[in-house]
C-alpha cells in the first residue's frame, strides 16, 4: 500500500466504521489501515474527483494496462454483474478515497499486489448532490 494522502467524507468514516462494527466475524484490517490514515472531511468539502461510497469510476491497472469501470457500493448493494462492488472486497477497499490520477499498489488475497490508477470519477453523490446515498 502506498502512503499517498486519501480522503474520506465522515458522513462515509460513521457509516463504515458502524458496518464494520456489526459485522464482527470479518476481517477489515485493509480497510481499517485505509480510514486511519485517510483524512476526513466535510461532504461540502468534497472535490469533484474524489472516490467516495457510491462513486462510479474509471480505474487502470497498470501492470496489464487494462482499465474497468466500477462502482464503489455497500456490501448489501454488491453486485459483479452491475460491476457494483463490495467496499468490503479488496478492490474497492484499495480505491476509495483516492483522487483521479492518484495511484495506489494494494496487496490482493491471492498474494498478487496490484498497481491501480483511478483515470476518472464518472458519478460522485456528493458532485450530484444525491445526499441520500
């Protein structure tokens, strides 16, 4: 994992800390390491290009320099068909509070570390002021 300055909305910081909470038989400690070091922030202080809960983004990897559009959801909002996945798992654990064009290099369970680029935030609540979600 990198040390790059990421940033979290508190609104996001309650949510995942009380999910995480309930949810007490998995291990979050990825997680954990990425809301300790994040920044967290007001959702009227939120830029544009920031991945947030519910951000849809475009992302790379840069060792197969193949890009994806995801969106980063709630476990109950999951879903590999939409390309709607878990904040829990490893992917979507490693890109939020990231900016567009910041990188990070996120250790996988199958022992593979990923270097990952975040190219562009397609859709963010907070941009949109979609305040319910």
């Amino acid at each position: 994992m990198e040390t790059d300055r990421i940033f979290i909305t508190e609104k996001d910081y309650l949510r995942l800390t009380n999910l995480m909470g309930s949810n007490g038989s998995h291990n979050f400690e990825d997680l954990e390491v990425e809301l300790d070091r994040a920044s967290i922030i007001s959702d009227n202080e939120v830029p544009n290009d920031l991945v947030t809960m519910n951000s849809k983004i475009k992302f790379l990897d840069l060792k197969t320099n193949k890009d994806s559009i995801i969106t980063i959801v709630y476990p109950q909002d999951a879903n590999t068909n939409e390309a709607k996945i878990s904040i829990f798992a490893p992917l979507g654990s490693a890109l939020i509070g990231l900016k567009k064009n910041q990188k990070i290099s996120w250790k996988f369970p199958n022992g593979k570390t990923k270097s990952l680029k975040v190219l562009e935030v397609l859709y963010q609540p907070e941009a949109a002021e979609d305040w319910h979600l």
